[in-house]
C-alpha cells in the first residue's frame, strides 16, 4: 500500500455538527470569549465530568495556572507535581515563580507514586515547612487513571488540595467516577491532538461555585464591578472564544463514540502483537480502572529483543507514520533540572522502553492495519 498522506498520533476528528454552532454565533454575532456556546458547552462539560462547575478557556495550560492562583500558590512555594508528564502541567508552577517538586511514577498506572508522594509530605512536616506545599498536582497520563483512592488519602492526611490534570483524560474513569471530580480543581486540554478539539482551548472543573466564578473573574482581566474600569488583582486574557465553544459543543455530542474507538484501537494493536513477546502493554490494573486509551502506547522489553524504539520510530517515519517516545520526565528536562525530585526509577525506565503510536479516532482500518505491518517487520 502506498502511503501519501501522513499518519498522525492523534488528530483532529469532527462530529459535523461544529458548525451548526459556529454558524449560530455569525448569525447571533456572539464572536466573543462569552455567548450562547460558551454556557452550554461549559454545562455539558460539568454534567459529564460529574462536577457541578465549568470554567472554559484559551488552553489547558491556563487553566492549570488560574487553578494555582486560586490555591494561593505564589513565590517560594512548593507544588508537589508528577514528573511523568508534559512540560505544560509543571509551567505553569514556574510562572508563579513557586518550586514544583517532582514525585515519579508507580509501575502499574505510570503515574504518581503515592508512597513517594507521602514521603515527600512527611519530610516536609520534619523539616517543619509543610505549610509552604499549597498544592499537589496529579496527572492521569495517556488517559489512565491515577491511584485516586491513595493519592487523595494522602493528600486529605496532610491537608493539602489536588489538582487533576486530567487533560489526557477526558472520559476516563476511576472506581465509576470521571476523571476531574477527584480534585478540589481539575483541569481538561481541547488542544488540537486530545480526545475532542476546540482547535485550542482548556477548562477548569469544580464543585465550590466560588472557584467558577473566580475562574472567570480572573480569566477576564480581573475587572471589578464599577461603571468605569477598575482592577484590583492581577488578570489574564484567558476566555474561551463562543466560536470555539461552539466547535467544543459540537465534539461533546460524540465524545462516547471518541472514547470507545480509541480503546477498540488499543484492543486491536493488542490483540495483533500479541505473539511478540518483547511487546507489552499497559493493562488496567484493575476493574476500578477506565482508560480512555487516548494514545495507544506500549513497553519493548529489552531482556527479550534488540530492537529499540528509535528504529521502530524510524521504520513508521519511512511509511509518513508519525510516532513517538514516551513523554520525557520532567527532572530530566534542561529547565526544571534543577528542582527537587522523589525517584524510584519508574519514569526513566518506561522513557527508556516505551512508544506511543497513531491512535486518533479517525484512524482507518486500513492505516491502523500498516502500522501493524511495519512494526511487525522489525522483529
Ligand atoms: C495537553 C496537555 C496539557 C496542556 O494543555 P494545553 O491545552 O495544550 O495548554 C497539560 N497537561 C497534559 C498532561 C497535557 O497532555
């Protein structure tokens, strides 16, 4: 089969009813980061998530830095932070010019260590600062669920409020309950490669009205009520266009459909590698798990092939099939180096093994079946 087009990770997948609700917003003239699609994209979000509040904005990225704002996280403090991630969930901390300090994963959800992040804690109330940790910042990477019942165990122990980024994890759940509903704030990302798209856009969940309402004040230049223009705090330019909101509408009608093709993808790289034996993959842990299998991902065990993931990488690139190795922790990167880190070795090891492959809703059978192919061919 000859390959013209680029296969990508994951990329955006339409509904077909975006633009009933971008054109509602021409006809209406709501082209502005408030209107019609921004309520009831913001209602739809929180009924689905299981939370009572949605604030939407520009990116996921500024959600999670009005959420660190909210939670008074300012110079000098420490943000408890999962070091197997992307760059985006730890900037925002750097803005506000606090320390993240990183906790590595566990084996089973390659996410936060909670035993790790409860040594961190205990150190702190040793060391008599665990007043400076205002936050901890819980990822749910490539849509699997955290350990939610001891990281929040943990955290209630030492009084310290979660945040979700639970920007990979849209549909997921843990224990039946969606990811986003754990946190006291939670975050989402409608970057161009996540479960559905805005084009761009993010949103910050909540129970406590005060946080939403917050949220919006702070995101729209923190103007305060008077007839003239006043401010009082620090704001930000970070409201969601009612153009976007409308393609975020549009997306949420089928974003049941998202999810179970993401995971019948992951099912079928499974059950097609299966007699490799260096090939694994990342099984729930159990029945209180629900992934979204946002990105379908798998380990290659080193004691049982030579092949390596860069010339897996290599062999898709030949084909235009785009791949990629797995997130690179973030007390590795250059720029946060230099931050405190709580290690077992769980991150660096699965950075060492693992690859993510093309697992975009929109994937076709037959793009899905050569990627299957090419792999094949290197073992
Ligand atoms: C995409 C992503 C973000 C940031 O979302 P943006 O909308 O791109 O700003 C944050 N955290 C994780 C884990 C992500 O994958």
């Amino acid at each position: 089969m000859s390959q013209t087009e680029r296969v990508y990770l994951s990329s955006p997948h339409m509904s077909g009813h975006e633009q009933k609700y971008i054109q509602q917003a021409f006809e209406q003239n709501w082209i502005a980061p408030l209107g019609p699609n921004v309520n009831a994209f913001e209602d739809t979000l929180a009924n689905y998530c299981g939370v009572k509040h949605a604030a939407v904005l520009s990116s996921g990225t500024a959600a999670l830095h009005l959420a660190l704002i909210m939670l008074d996280v300012k110079a000098g403090d420490e943000v408890l932070v999962s070091t197997f991630t992307f760059s985006a969930t730890v900037n925002p901390i750097v803005y506000q010019s606090a320390k993240p300090v990183f906790i590595d994963s566990e084996p089973d959800t390659w996410n936060m260590d909670p035993q790790l992040l409860e040594q961190a804690l205990k150190e702190r109330v040793a060391n008599n600062t665990l007043q400076k940790v205002k936050a901890i910042v819980v990822v749910h990477l490539y849509g699997m669920p955290a350990k939610m019942d001891q990281i929040m165990e943990v955290a209630n122990r030492y009084g310290v409020p979660v945040i979700e980024d639970a920007a990979e994890a849209l549909g997921s759940k843990y224990k039946g309950k969606p990811l986003g509903s754990f946190g006291k704030l939670s975050i989402l990302s409608f970057n161009g490669n996540k479960i559905i798209t805005t084009s761009g856009g993010g949103a910050l969940l909540c129970n406590e009205e005060e946080y939403a309402i917050k949220a919006r004040f702070l995101a729209t230049q923190a103007r305060d009520q008077a007839p003239h223009y006043q401010h009082s705090q620090i704001g930000y330019n970070y409201r969601m266009s009612n153009v976007l909101a409308g393609i975020g509408r549009g997306q949420m009608e089928v974003i049941d459909k998202r999810v179970e093709k993401r995971i019948e993808n992951y099912n079928f790289y499974k059950s097609s590698f299966k007699s490799i034996e260096a090939i694994q993959f990342p099984d729930l842990p159990g029945t209180d798990y629900f992934s979204n299998r946002w990105l379908t991902t798998f380990l290659i065990d080193k004691d049982k092939t030579e092949v390596t993931y860069s010339q897996i990488q290599e062999a898709l690139e030949k084909y235009n099939i785009e791949s990629r190795p797995l997130w690179k922790p973030m007390h590795l990167q250059p720029i946060f180096n230099i931050y405190e880190a709580y290690m077992n070795g769980t991150s660096e090891n699965l950075f060492a093994s693992g690859i993510c492959i093309p697992s975009g809703s929109n994937l076709a059978d037959a793009q899905r079946t050569q990627v299957v192919e090419v792999i094949r061919q290197c073992f």
